[in-house]
C-alpha cells in the first residue's frame, strides 16, 4: 500500500476495473432513471394535454362569443334601418319585438311584446323597413297577434307606383295575389306596389310587394298576377306599429275624458 501510496503501482488496475464495473453501475441505476424520466415525462403530457383541452374550450367560447357579436351587429343594422324608417313617418311609432311565429299554409301570423299597455289597437297597421308586414288582430295586455300581408284571409289595397293603377292584393301563403285585374291592364314584372291608403289602415305610399310574375291566359278574363312582399317578412325579429289619424284623435279623447 505504501509502494502504491508512494509510486501509484495500482493506477493502471483501478483505471482497468473501475472501466470493467462502470457497465455494471449504470445497469444497476437504469430502474431509477427510467423511472424518474418516465415520471417527468408522463407528467409533462397531461399538463399538455389538460392545457390543450383548456385552450379547446376557450375557442369554442370565443368563437361563440364571436358568432352573438355578428348576431348583434346584423340585428343592429336591422334596429338601424327600422329607426331610419320610422323617421320617415309621421306621426306616432312604436318599435316591437317578435316573441312568436305562426306560419302554416292556413294561416300567416306573429306575436309582439306590446299591448294595450302600450296602446296598441285591433287594426292596427305593422311595417318593418321594407314594407308593410300586416295588421293587429288581437291584441292582450302585454302582448299582440299579427296577421301578415300573405296570409290568405289578409287583403291590402295597393296602387302601381309606376301607373297609379289600383288593385286589391291578398295573400295566398307565400306571397300575394292582386285581385281582378283585366287583361288589358298596364302592368309588368317588376313594377312596385305601395300601399293606396284607401280605407286609412296601411299609411299612403309605402312599399308592399314587387310584382315577379303576370301570366295573361287568353280563356281567362282576369291576369294572373303574383306579387312577392317587400318587407322581411320571413327573417325579421323587430317591427314598427304605426298609429293613424283616427286612432291618434280616439286616443287623446279617451285621455281627456278620463282626466275630467
């Protein structure tokens, strides 16, 4: 040990087993390593994918968040356009919502969230931006029915706006059909039909329907003549109640008899 101590006799044989054993050693440490790396690893893949997961369900979230926010924006402009046409109409207005639809081949009605309470009125005439949608028919508390112009118990008079000529046009469910029209009478594929005002319901000069078909059957006396409405009657959600003279008058009457 001394000669060793003194001269490193033995460097050569610990350096030759110390070679031999280190085989031996990391064999004898693999379990732990495998171990303590699969550990690490297998921890790092479901913190991935739990945060894969998160990150998942916080897109579809913006995405739907997304999707009401392009919601909005259409029914703003939608509110935006009802606004713009309600300032072209004189006298008194009321914005509606759209609770209920009812739309069958027999019968063409909405719902609104406005009633007596509001001052709404059987009779009562319905426009959106585009044209007229219908009338009141029932009326409740909170809440009114409404027939629409193409339902088929629901009848409109209109005029040509290119002509003037006067017709009646009634809904056949889809769209509407102008009444009795002669053979010879000017009228053509695209001319636009605006409310008369005969009868004081449907304010004077506001759009109904476009004309998209006349079919003139030489056995028929009548054309036939298909108009398609105007108004959004099928995707509107927001409508106007307009207020005529005649109701206005029977308004501030029952207001003063009832302040005597």
């Amino acid at each position: 040990m001394v000669l060793d101590y003194r001269y490193q006799y033995l460097n050569s044989v610990r350096s030759t087993v110390s070679t031999i054993a280190s085989p031996v050693y990391y064999l004898a440490n693999l379990p732990s390593e495998v171990s303590t790396w699969a550990d690490d690893n297998i921890v790092s893949r479901g913190e991935l994918l739990d945060e894969n997961q998160l990150l998942k369900d916080q897109l579809m979230i913006l995405k739907a968040q997304n999707q009401r926010l392009v919601g909005l924006e259409s029914e703003n402009s939608r509110l935006r356009n009802l606004l713009e046409s309600s300032r072209k109409l004189r006298g008194r207005r009321l914005i509606a919502e759209i609770i209920q639809v009812n739309t069958t081949d027999f019968a063409q009605e909405i719902m609104i969230n406005k009633g007596t309470n509001d001052g709404v009125y059987q009779g009562q005439a319905v426009v959106d931006s585009d044209g007229v949608m219908g009338q009141v028919v029932d009326v409740s508390f909170i809440s009114s029915r409404i027939i629409l112009i193409n339902d088929p118990k629901h009848a409109i008079p209109v005029k040509n706006n290119r002509n003037g000529i006067r017709a009646i046009a009634r809904g056949n469910g889809l769209n509407l059909n102008l009444m009795h029209l002669p053979s010879t009478i000017d009228i053509k594929q695209g001319d636009l039909l605006l409310s008369s005002g005969l009868g004081e319901k449907f304010p004077d000069g506001y759009p109904v329907a476009k004309v998209v078909s006349v079919v003139n059957k030489t056995d028929q006396p009548y054309l036939e003549v298909i108009a398609e409405p105007t108004a959004n009657i099928n995707t509107a959600d927001h409508v106007l109640l307009l207020w005529n003279k005649t109701s206005q008058t029977d308004n501030l009457r029952s207001e003063e008899m009832s302040n005597e």
